[in-house]
C-alpha cells in the first residue's frame, strides 16, 4: 500500500485490503477505457485489475480504443463480489472483448496465492464513490439481477441487431438449449454470489506518479459524457422495453380523440417508405430483460370512459406487470438497473425503459394507496437518480418540454390528493421532496388542470 492511500484511514485501507474483492483482467491493451460503478480511466502498461473492491454488486465496463483516440462503444457486465473474492478475466484484443467465461479454478488459485507480488500492478477501488454507488443500487438483489440482465451475460451500449427475418432458424432453437443457456449465463453472472453485503448505515444518505497508483477521483457530468467522468491519473492518462408504453399512449390517442381513418395506411401498391426499411431486432439473449408493459393500457371491452381513466390513471398497467414479480419493490430494482445501465453502460434502452416505468408509476394515482411503501422507497431513489444527470437530458428534444418536471408534479398532485388515506410519514417525504426539486431545479411542481385543458373523463 503505497501513497495512493494517503487520504484513507490506514485502518480502513488495511481492513479493505484484507477483506475487499480484487478484480484480475488480463491482456487489455494500454489505453484501454476501463471502469467499474462510477470510475474509468485510461489503463497503462502496468494495470492488472482492481483492488479493495466493496462486497456486493458492481458493475464492469471497457472500451477499445484506437491510435487515433477513438473510443468504441462500452461493453460491461456485472458481478456480486463477495469479502476475499478473487474474479479473474482474461480480454481478448483481436475480438475486442472478454473472453467467454470465467478463468479456471486452478488459474484463479494461482493467482490467489501470489497477489501480494500482484499488488503493485492493481489499483485501489475508489471508496469515495461507493456510497454513491450503493445509493444507486441498493435494492437490485442477486435474485433480481438474474431475473434482468441478458442471458448472455453483457451490457452493451451498442446492442448486436438483426434482421426480423434473421430470427427464424434461431427462434427454431429447442426450449431445452435455452433453458442450458439461462442457467450458464446465470450461473457465471452470479457464481457463488448468493446474496450482496448490505452497506453500513453510513452509506445510506437520503439527503445526502505511478501509472497504477490512485488518488481521491473528482466526479464530473456533462451532457457529452452521461456516466460520471473521473479526472485522477490512476493508470496512464485522465478521462474526462419502452416500446410497448409508446403503443399504449397511442392506444389512448387512438381509442379517445383520432380518427383512424385519417391515418394513411400503407397497401400493396403503396406500401410507403416504412414497410422498405428492414426491422431490426436485438440478437435473442443480448437484450436486457426487463418488464413488459401490457399491449394495451386497459382490459379488453373497456367502455369509452374506462379507456379515458386508464389512459390517466396507469394503475392498471403497473398491476398487470406487478402479476409476474415478487414483489412491488421489484419495480423499485428495475428502475434502478434500468437506470444505471444507462447512466454507466450508457445503453440507450436503458435511459427508454427507466422514462416509461417512472411515468407508469407517476401517474397509478389508485396504486398510491394501495403501495404506499412502495412510493415511499420510490421517493428516496429518485432522490439520488436525478441528481446524477443534467437537467437538459430531461427535456424533450421535440417537444421541448421537461417530461421529468410534468412527471412529478403528476406524482406530488396524486400524493397530495390521496393524503388522508397515506401515512403522514409519506406525505411529508413527498413534500420535502418536491420543495427540493424545486429549488435546486426551478420547476413549477404544480398541476393545475383548470379550463378547456382539462381532462374529460365522458360517462356513456
């Protein structure tokens, strides 16, 4: 331990050391972009890996990078490091990637019984940053993760599609060979990781020139660079599902206010420019797997005013993906993964699925009341999700409108509206809350619905 450590308790350095995860990657190329949770960096000659990582989920991402300094898009996966846990990977240059699996036991021994001669070529986890982290994670078990993450294993920001047509010989595949390929891809995700250390209460803040050696990293955002940008010199050189919710919404437009038959529909003579572009799918098992919202935002044989409530109030939608959960607060992880998948594994789809499951649960104004403990823990993770990326990113590019801002003044109305059946702890949360957005932020957090902007609800 060297003078990487000097703003660390030498206590609390030496505890890390000897109870911390080290993570071992072998053959990455200098100038490498490799992180993992909220830091990446440039690796040198002398990088081997990580050291005195926290037990409990993290998640760990590279990019190749050319001569040029051109970087390619971020690949990652994630991994429940448990106290002592050696992780050894081995990075191929030539397919720019891991290789598949884990190294082998014997491999893995080996490098155990010589990590003290190992120790000069691993840089220290930035403990500055965990609390953040854990903030950011803290409700995404084992079990929820294996529920979510692709089935092969990684989180790409650039994801492998294909062709419509091209899945036909691979949907052909036995149910048997996927089942195998469930439990492979779940049991290297996850191996021997049964459960994550919960963090000390300390981590829990609701309102809160060696290339190889480390100092204390400052985090930057910016809207270039969504995932928090460290600026140390730790290694060589500083660096600085949602689909179905958009069916719904036309659903609603649809069945209240337009007429289909204004709508140009395209014919074997006209097939218009849309049935000439190819449909591009995600390769099975590359996609991240989470909620599907329901096809249509209200029950079949709904009469016009059912349609209009449903439309308003997306209780029913929440309640139909809630039919294949554990539990409520499995919505409360998948926000979280959703969320950081494309905060740190800067996939987009992630950012899509995070929008539509936050305005999904915005606007269950009847699930309010029945879930307060659910919104309660909503509260206190949207708390730290939106202090981690700039306001200009919540702003529609087309419609030029804050979605987030309209989403919560929906959330604090229907919070306040159901104020009387909601425990008070919940309603003075909320308030907090919404006096916080609106003074870090400036948004009018208020919903007037008064005059010919209202919505109708038509009783036939």
């Amino acid at each position: 331990m060297i003078h990487q450590y000097r703003t660390m308790d030498p206590d609390v350095a030496r505890q890390m050391f000897e109870e911390g995860g080290t993570l071992v990657m072998l053959g990455m190329p200098i100038g490498t972009e490799f992180g993992i949770d909220l830091n990446f960096w440039n690796v040198g000659e002398k990088f081997r890996g990580v050291k005195m990582i926290p037990p409990g989920l993290h998640f760990v991402y590279f990019s190749a990078v050319n001569r040029q300094g051109d970087t390619a898009p971020r690949t990652g996966f994630f991994h429940v490091f448990e106290s002592r846990e050696v992780l050894v990977r081995h990075y191929d240059p030539v397919a720019e990637d891991l290789t598949p699996g884990e190294a082998n036991p014997t491999e893995v021994e080996s490098i155990r019984a010589s990590l003290q001669n190992l120790d000069p070529h691993l840089g220290a986890y930035p403990l500055e940053s965990w609390s953040k982290w854990v903030s950011l994670t803290q409700h995404i078990s084992p079990s929820e993760l294996r529920r979510m993450v692709p089935l092969s294993g990684k989180i790409c920001s650039a994801p492998e599609l294909i062709t419509e047509g091209e899945t036909d010989g691979i949907r052909k595949w036995s149910r048997s060979k996927r089942k195998e390929i469930s439990i492979e891809a779940d049991s290297e995700q996850l191996q021997s990781n049964s459960s994550i250390s919960k963090p000390s209460s300390s981590t829990h803040i609701m309102d809160s020139d060696d290339t190889v050696a480390s100092s204390v990293p400052s985090t930057t955002t910016s809207i270039e660079s969504i995932a928090p940008t460290t600026s140390v010199n730790i290694f060589t050189s500083s660096t600085t599902s949602s689909s179905s919710a958009s069916q719904q919404d036309a659903d609603c437009i649809n069945n209240t206010s337009q007429d289909s038959s204004t709508i140009p529909t395209p014919t074997p003579n006209n097939p218009g420019i849309s049935s000439k572009m190819p449909n591009m799918v995600p390769r099975p098992g590359t996609e991240v797997r989470f909620t599907k919202f329901p096809s249509k935002p209200y029950q079949d044989g709904a009469t016009p005013s059912e349609v209009t409530r449903h439309c308003l109030d997306s209780t029913y939608s929440v309640r139909c993906m809630l039919e294949g959960l554990e539990s409520a607060k499995s919505l409360v992880a998948e926000l979280q993964l959703a969320f950081v998948t494309f905060l740190v594994g800067q996939m987009w789809d992630g950012w899509e699925h995070w929008r539509a499951l936050l305005s999904s649960l915005c606007r269950a104004s009847q699930l309010i009341e029945e879930q307060p403990q659910l919104y309660n823990t909503l509260l206190s993770v949207l708390h730290f999700q939106i202090n981690e990326v700039p306001e200009d990113l919540f702003v529609d590019i087309v419609e030029s409108n804050n979605f987030l801002a309209a989403g919560m003044a929906t959330l604090f109305t229907n919070l306040a509206d159901a104020q009387a059946n909601l425990p008070p702890a919940l309603t003075r949360k909320a308030e907090r809350f919404r006096a916080h957005l609106s003074t870090k932020f400036d948004w009018d957090l208020s919903l007037e619905d008064t005059g010919e902007d209202a919505p109708v609800v038509v009783e036939l």
